[in-house]
C-alpha cells in the first residue's frame, strides 16, 4: 500500500504494519517520518531495537540469524534497514525478498531507502511494493516553500506575512533541513504572534549556519585550506557536528544527482532543475562536477552515512574527526574524467 508522508500521522493512529519501506531524497522528511514511527512503535511495546546499514561488505546472513533470534527481554522489536545507495546488489535482492515473504514475528521492520526511479526498481523493489507500507517523502518544490514554511510557522504558534516567508526560503535556498533550523530558532527567540520581517531578517542572517554553508561551499570548490579554516570556526562556535552533516548530505547528494544525470544524457540546465539547484548554488555545483566522479560521490555519500551512525551512537568514533576528513578529502581531491 502506498501511502504520502501527509498521511502518516492518521495513519498512526490505526494498528501498525509489519513493514514499513520509507523512499525519498529529502533528509528532513526522512527523518520526520522514520521518527515517527519509531516513537508510535515506542508506545505501542516496541522496547528493543535493532539497526542494520547496508554498505560494501554487509553481511545479508546476519539479518536473517539475528532476526530469527529470541529476545530474552523483550517480545516486540524494530529491525531497521538502511540502504543509502538504494541498491542492494545481487545477495541482497535475494535476501530482502525471502525476508519480506516470511517476517519475524513480534517485529516492525523499517527499511529507508532513496528516491528510486522506475526503470532501476527491480524485483526486490516490486516485492516491497507488494508487502510493505511504502510512505513516499516527495520534496517541496521551490514555489511551494513559503507556503510549507507558513504551516510550520502556524504549528509553533507563529505567523508572518507572505515577504516574510518568501524571505526565509530565499535565504534556505530549498534545503528543508536549514529551514526547519531557522523555524525552530524563531520560535525560542519570539513569543507567539506574528512575527515582523525586520525580526526574522536580523535572525536569520546572524547565524553561523551560513558558515556551515560556506563549508560546503568551500569543500566542493576544492578549497582545502578555506574548508579547514571554516571547519575550525565552526568547532570553536560549539556547532555540533549533527547540525552539519544534514546541510552537507544535501549537498553532495545533489551533486549526485545532477552528475547521475548528466551521464544518462540530461544537459546541465536540465539535471541542475531535477535536483532543485538555484541561483548561485549552481556556480560552486559546476566546480564540484569539473573535479568528482560518479564513484567519488558515491564515496562521499557512504562516508557521510558512517559519521551519522557516529552520530547516533551505533558505531565508535570521533564526529568531528570524520567530518572534518570528509570536507577536507572532498576538498583535496583531484579532477576525474569520469
């Protein structure tokens, strides 16, 4: 069955599936509704947790023996699957498929995947399809952000007037996540009511995310030395390097995107308007695509999924250490004819 992000919350509130597959490309919405779940599982008895991030070298065997493991302490359990790349490869089409035809008992199985176009859904993909809940996280597209920015503002108790909102998209530039960011700041700096623009104005442009985006700006030029001294700016302001790596994924994922579809034959013009990329943005895109390959992006993206379970506390290891390894090997590396 399938089912739009908008429609989670009522459906929540009825018996939980077995199987949930949630599919897109915009970070926030993903997490928005994989938390959701997660807590509505929380409630409803589902103490013990499992997560399994697909990436070169996953074991498919060890999902299917620990899913089939008794739990001594708990009888209801969440087995999550991420797939970053959305491609399981050969064992794992297998796997998943056998998975989905027989789940654990006593389990919600949660699997998140990126948006997949319709010629590269293979047979696993049509099997979850068949089996699971699919809740499909579509992006705001550019028109619609003020809007969308308006809904969120009215949820905390504040309103602003249409300058006020088209302002606040201008400056988020699409990211969704950097703008969830500045929502929620205005609403522990104002009480609510209607907010002026003068006061969203000196809000939002005195923040150091737009340091965080001149990191990202910085590491795709190939600016090392600009990206180590961002990188330092930002640690010494007590920036978190969580509130980072969503802006980053952003963006690299982007790159991807726009690369992906240059090598299917898309022009530049074309790939850079799939992948919501305006204005200025696009000058630092064209020099991140002159230098990085498919495979190099790739790379980067499966990094980034790593300093997140960092992150989250599933793996040992230093965030800052490895963020900072990620900008400044973006930054570092060298023109790819690929």
């Amino acid at each position: 069955m399938k089912l739009a992000a908008e429609q989670l919350a009522q459906h929540l509130q009825s018996p939980l599936h077995s199987l949930y597959v949630v599919h897109g490309d915009e970070p926030l919405g993903l997490m928005e509704v994989t938390d959701a779940i997660r807590a509505t599982a929380r409630k409803n008895g589902y103490s013990e947790r499992e997560t399994y991030t697909v990436e070169r070298g996953f074991s498919w065997q060890r999902l299917q023996a620990n899913s089939q493991s008794l739990s001594l302490f708990a009888t209801l359990k969440i087995i999550e699957i991420h797939i970053p790349s959305g491609k399981p490869g050969t064992d794992g089409s297998k796997a998943l498929q056998a998975y989905v035809s027989d789940l654990p008992p006593d389990t919600l199985t949660l699997i998140t995947l990126p948006r997949i176009e319709k010629k590269e859904q293979g047979v696993w993909y049509q099997k979850l399809e068949q089996v699971a809940m699919m809740v499909a996280v579509e992006p705001v597209e550019i028109a619609r952000l003020p809007a969308w920015i308006g809904q969120r503002l009215n949820a905390q108790g504040q309103q602003g007037d249409t300058e006020t909102l088209e302002f606040i998209a201008n400056q988020v530039e699409g990211n969704l996540l950097a703008a969830h960011q500045e929502i929620q700041k205005l609403g522990l700096l104002f009480p609510r009511g209607r907010l002026s623009i003068e006061e969203v104005r000196d809000a939002v442009l005195n923040v150091s995310r737009f340091d965080a985006f001149q990191l990202g700006d910085a590491m795709l030029a190939g600016d090392a030395s600009r990206t180590a001294k961002v990188l330092d700016g930002l640690q010494a302001e007590g920036v978190q390097p969580v509130a980072l790596l969503g802006l980053l994924i952003w963006l690299l994922r982007s790159a991807l995107k726009v690369k992906t579809a240059q090598a299917g034959g898309a022009d530049l013009a074309s790939a850079f308007g799939q992948a919501r990329i305006w204005g200025d943005r696009q000058n630092v895109m064209r020099q991140a695509l002159n230098r990085l390959s498919l495979k190099q992006l790739q790379a980067t993206l499966l990094k980034a999924a790593e300093i997140d379970k960092i992150n989250k506390g599933l793996e040992y290891g230093s965030s800052w250490l490895e963020l900072s390894r990620l900008c400044l090997g973006v930054a570092k590396m060298r023109p790819s004819r690929k």
